[in-house]
C-alpha cells in the first residue's frame, strides 16, 4: 500500500531555519514579506508524524483504548502514536497497534490522512484495521496506562460528542453520519457493518 503524505495547509519554505529541537517538537523560523512590503518572522513547528487505528474485532465491534498519560486528563480513542524515522506509515500502525492493545490484524484501510494545523509541519493517518485478533500481550511505554473497551459501531459514533474523544481529527466524520442517513450508510460499508 503506497501512502502519499497529505500536504501541509502552509508549507514549511526551503529556506526556514530550525532554531529549536525538542523531544517532540522542532521549532522553525524565517523571514517573509508581507502585502504592504514590511517583513515579519514567521514561525512552525514541526514534529513526527503520527498513526491512529481503529481495530474492528470479528464480531464487529471496535475496540477503543481508555488511555491515561502523565499530565494529562484520561480520554478515549484509537490506538497509535509517532511514526519513527525511517519507518513506513502503515508498519507504525501495526507496530502501535501490537504495542498499544496486543491485537494484529488482516487488513488495514486508509480512512483519513491530513494535516489538521497550518502552524505545525504532522501529518495523521488514520486506518481501520479488519479481523482484529490478540496475538499476546502489550508493549507500553512508562507513561502509558491503557485499558481496551470494545464497543458497537453505534457507540463509536455517538463518542464523536463525548469530552474525553480524542481523536478531534475525525469527529467531523462522524457527526455527517449522525445527521445525514446516506453518510451514515457509507460509514456504516466503510466499517464492515449491517446496514442497520
């Protein structure tokens, strides 16, 4: 599967200049003209790319995690996180995958893929993985707590409105399938589920 990466909404010039590197994020500056013929410094982050993916068991149900970080108020959603130099978009959603819930899977569709802030160089790819099955047990990193919660399809997109869903790169998805039926069926086929 050969996944393009999704264009930045302000692409980061040639001629920028790295002025911070984080753990996670880079910091980036360069000088730009603006209409009236002045100059200011603009500014962007950039940081690793990063995988989202939604398991979806044999019987149908997708399994969520309930994730707790240091620092951070708990919430819900796919499995994921940081693509690693060098590594290809879909192996990281495996690897996340395997490391985060224990589970592999058959087949993996791209849902999504984009990049959601013009101010910040990431981009999100988001996949539906079919046949999810546990193949042992989880691999997560200190900062990691995680608890698995299989729901229903129907469940999965009335989180679309829950405080805690934090996969906010989505949710315009599943608020369409709430208010439009022939959404609502598409995304039904598009998670392998009954037409309901």
């Amino acid at each position: 599967m050969s996944i393009l990466r999704p264009p930045s909404r302000q692409p980061l010039p040639a001629h920028a200049t790295k002025v911070f590197t984080g753990e996670i994020f880079d910091v980036y500056q360069w000088p730009q003209t603006l209409y009236d013929g002045t100059t200011a410094t603009f500014e962007k982050l950039k940081r690793p790319d990063t995988t989202v993916v939604f398991p979806v068991l044999p019987d149908g149900r997708i399994l969520l995690t309930w994730q707790e970080q240091p620092g951070k108020a708990p919430f819900i959603g796919g499995c994921g996180g940081r693509v690693e130099p060098g590594e290809d978009v879909l192996a990281a959603a495996k690897r996340e995958m395997r490391e985060e819930t224990g589970y592999e899977a058959e087949q993996f569709v791209l849902w999504d893929a984009q990049q959601p802030y013009s101010k910040i160089e990431w981009a999100i790819y988001v996949f539906i993985a079919f046949g999810a099955r546990p193949l042992g047990s989880t691999a997560l990193d200190g900062g990691e707590k995680i608890t698995l919660q299989p729901v229903t399809f129907d469940e999965f997109v009335m989180l679309s409105s829950h405080p805690a869903f934090a996969e906010k790169e989505i949710v315009h998805h599943l608020y369409e399938a709430r208010l439009n039926p022939e959404k609502m069926k598409e995304l039904r086929k598009l998670f392998g589920q009954s037409p309901g």
